[in-house]
C-alpha cells in the first residue's frame, strides 16, 4: 500500500497554513501505523505554485515553503527508520516558466539553443498571430502562448508550465541526473507526472477531427503516448537498476486503452503505472468488474504488478463520486475492502481513510486550481478533493498546524467529526476499517502476490476468491444476499447471514 502524501495539505508544522516537509515527518507514525508499505510525496521543490508544484523552477531543492533538502534527508531516515519507502514525484513534461532554462530562452532569440530545450514555432496566418497548431491545454484554452517577438511556445497545461522538447539530448541528460540526484538521497523511486505526454509529433500536427472521437489519448494522437516516450523510460530503468535496493517506478500513464499501458511495463521500462480503470468505473457491478479484469488480463502478459487508484490530488474524491452523504461512506468502505482485497498495489490517497469528502462549497476567491481560473469557472477545478487533514480537535484548523491559523484552504466545521484523533478511538470509524483491512491484507498469504478468480454471483454482486480459503464479496445490488463461511472483516454490520446492499465481507471459505 503506498499512502499518497499532499504535502501542502497533510501538516503543517510552522503554521504558515500550507503543509510542510517537517510536518509529514511528524505524522510518518501515524501512516505506519495505517499500514503503508511506502509514501508519495507530491511535488516540494522551488515553484511558483501556478499549479500547485507541478511547475518546478529548481528540480533540485526544497521549496522553502515546504521546508529544506536537510528536512527531506531527516523525512527518508525516519521513514526508512519507519518501514516506509519514499517515492517522490518527478515532473518532466514541463517546468516552471520562471525555471531558469525557460527565463533563459526568453532572453534569447529564435533558433537559438535555449528555445531548443522547449517547443518555440512560428505561428500561422500572414503575421503568425494565430497558434502554430490546434492543440488544447489540458486546463482549458490553447496550447500555445505567444512571446514578445512573435513566436509562440507550447503549453499542453498552463502556459506558466511551458513544455520540454524530450527531443534534446540536453533535456535527457538533465533529467538523468536530476534522477541520480534523488536517487543518491535515498528515494525509493518516482511518480511520473504526465508520463505519456514527453514526446510529440515532430512535425506537431493538428489533431484531427476524427481523432477526437477516440478519446482523450487513443492510438495516433499526435501528443499523446507518442513511441519515442519508451526510450525514455529504458533510459531511467537503466539509472534506477544501478543502484542498490529496488528503485521503482510510478507512470501517470492516462491512455485509451490497458494494452497501450501494458507498453509502458515492459520489463526494461516502469514497474508500474497507475492504472485509472476503477477510479473511472461507477458504482456499478459489471463496470468494476470489467475495470478489473481489463487491467489484470493487459498486465499479466507483461509480468507486471496491476495498481489499484479510487482518488487522488486530480479527482473528486470517491465517497462523493458515489453518491456522498450515508450511501457514499458505506459504498467508499466496501470499495475499501473490495481494492485491499485485489492482487498487486495499493494507493491511499490522503483522507481518503478517514472518509473525507469532496469540499464543494470553496469560495471562488480560495480557488488555486488553474482550470478553474483558465475555464472562467466552467470547470470548478481540483481544490475541492486538496482541502487539508482534520487530524485532532473541535474547530478548524483541527491539529493541520499550530494554533488557530486559517489553513491555505477552510475546512468544514462538520469535519470535528472526522479527525484522525477522533476515529482512531472509534471502533466503526473509517480509520479503524483501514487499519483492520490493511493489518489482515500483510498478514494473510492469499493477500499476496497472484490472480483472483470470479466466483458466480447474483447480478450486482462481485465475488472473488484469492486461494481455496479466502473470498471477497461486494454487494452493490439493492438486494440483500445470502454469504457463507466466517466473517474475517465486513465494511459494515451483517445481521444473520445476509450482506446488506453497499457492503462487502471478507471471508474464510
Ligand atoms: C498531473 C498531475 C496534476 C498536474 C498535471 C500537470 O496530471 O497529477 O496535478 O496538474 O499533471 O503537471
């Protein structure tokens, strides 16, 4: 189980309101305690936040905000100290535009080496005043923003993230030994943001209209899940197998399809890539199960360990996606059981065990999200799932930080109620349901390694067998069902031998 750490909402040691490196320091007690096998940190390095991080102006430092490179030295001793791995988050596809390669390109004129590293191209129409291609930013608007002397340079995200052009062997050679740089510190491994967007079409095609009914990264689009991507990837498993222990790898891989995400787990390429097949599937029987086996039959094939994701920074957080309110808490506790249940790893998104919903009433003045601001609104952007932790307390900022200080963003006063401190006392809580399932899932051999196998069941029913003696079953019908065998962990009360609707059951058969 790898626990996904929000830096800027996890603890917050200096109570500045923004989460720190000493603060998740802090609380590694408490996410050992959960059960984690490792962390995710996402990203702390020096960056003027126009996307909370992911525009990295120093890939080599701590931003002082979040602490200093001596505080992510104690954070590795102390989670190793702790059992943890440490996995930090790597972000290639662009950088900051106040990175000084890009201020460099700037400063420097067409056709020169410093726009080399980057996408600059003229623009068209008779005075290139329109983009160079058609191509849209990811956050809404076009991909391209236009320099004081008319050319234009690419942005698939904001334009204060300018994309690398992953053609230069400047570029590669840079992230090597950004690579070695972390590796040297003692990272576990790394999280590829955006890890099928690095190589494009050279000759940067419009997309065409047909394409878009492929979905947003079907085969032959000219930006996304390129080839040349793969060379890239051999190229840093080369790095990682040259140090001791086990180095992994993380792919944010969003494609069309499993097969084209099987390409990225060759086994010279990644270890693993998150695999957003579940995170997309409604509360729906046959959608979970189909999320499942398309992902199990694409990564056996290739040997790899499938990933299994219900929320993350990016998305609406799952108890809301299924409904909120009761049903969204007892269909977010058997998805609890039913993903701890599955072959391969595990991602905890912070919160998440303790049952945090999305936060969807934020003043729009709060908003950080650049997709909010790019799409005047259109679109309510990520924030909403980015609110940081209740950990103790009645009132706000409930234990995030020191004192009363407002957090970067406000927390919901009902969230007295689920506070780290709070739940851990409470027999039923979310958070004892975590600990419980993650406690059984170390201990219990069927829980390792190998495959599952469907057992029949009444429609809206999934029941699967992980060895002769232990079952899962996930009731997401209406109808109460009848179960046999003892009960090893329920999502929630089972009076006689009937599973309630929303709920699952880990059995000894
Ligand atoms: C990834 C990150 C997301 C970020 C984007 C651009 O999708 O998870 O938070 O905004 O990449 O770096």
């Amino acid at each position: 189980m790898i626990y996904q750490v929000y830096v800027r909402s996890f603890a917050d040691s200096d109570g500045d309101g923004v989460g720190d490196l000493p603060g998740v320091r802090s609380r590694l007690p408490y996410i050992a305690a959960l059960g984690a096998d490792a962390i995710w940190l996402n990203p702390f390095y020096p960056s003027p936040q126009a996307d909370a991080g992911y525009d990295v102006s120093d890939y080599r430092d701590v931003d002082p905000r979040f602490g200093t490179l001596a505080d992510f030295d104690g954070l590795v001793a102390d989670a190793h100290a702790a059992g943890l791995r440490v996995i930090v988050d790597l972000v290639p596809n662009h950088t900051s535009s106040q990175h000084p390669w890009f201020q460099a390109a700037l400063a420097s004129p067409r056709g020169s080496r410093e726009r080399s590293r980057y996408l600059f191209r003229e623009g068209r129409g008779p005075d290139g005043s329109e983009p160079p291609n058609n191509w849209l930013s990811v956050f809404g608007g076009p991909a391209w923003t236009r320099v004081p002397d008319g050319q234009w340079y690419l942005n698939l995200f904001d334009s204060a993230q300018p994309d690398l052009d992953w053609t230069s062997e400047e570029v590669r050679a840079e992230f090597d030994s950004i690579l070695r740089f972390w590796l040297d510190r003692g990272a576990d491994g790394f999280r590829i943001d955006v890890a099928h967007g690095l190589a494009k079409d050279p000759a940067l095609p419009d997309i065409s209209s047909d394409y878009v009914a492929a979905g947003p990264a079907g085969v032959g689009h000219p930006h996304w899940d390129q080839d040349e991507v793969h060379e890239v990837y051999r190229r840093w498993r080369r790095i990682a197998d040259s140090y001791p222990g086990e180095r992994a790898f993380v792919g944010e891989v969003w494609v069309h399809t499993t097969e084209q995400l099987a390409r990225y787990l060759r086994p010279d390429e990644l270890q693993t890539a998150f695999n957003f097949n579940l995170l997309l599937a409604p509360w729906d029987a046959a959608a979970m199960r189909d999320a499942i086996d398309a992902s199990i039959g694409a990564l056996t094939p290739v040997g790899a360990a499938p990933t299994w994701v219900l929320s993350n920074h990016d998305v609406t957080r799952h108890v809301t996606r299924y409904g909120g309110g009761e049903a969204g808490i007892h269909r977010a506790r058997a998805a609890a059981l039913m993903v701890f249940a599955l072959p391969g790893g595990a991602y905890v998104y912070q919160g998440e065990e303790l049952g945090l919903e999305e936060v969807l009433d934020l003043p729009d003045a709060l908003r950080q999200d650049p997709t909010f601001r790019r799409t005047a609104g259109a679109e309510i952007g990520r924030d909403g799932c980015r609110v940081p932790i209740p950990w103790s307390g009645d009132a706000p900022p409930f234990g995030f930080g020191p004192g009363s200080g407002e957090p970067w963003l406000p927390q919901p006063a009902h969230w007295k109620d689920l506070t780290a401190e709070r739940e851990a006392a409470d027999p039923d809580s979310m958070l004892a349901l975590y600990r419980a399932a993650l406690a059984l899932r170390r201990e219990s051999p069927a829980l390792g390694d190998g495959t599952l196998t469907w057992l029949d069941s009444p429609p809206g029913v999934l029941t699967f067998r992980r060895s002769a003696d232990f079952t899962c079953v996930v009731n997401l019908s209406a109808d109460p069902v009848p179960i046999s065998g003892e009960i090893l962990l329920s999502s929630g009360p089972i009076p006689g031998t009937e599973l309630p609707p929303d709920t699952a059951a880990w059995l000894a058969t």
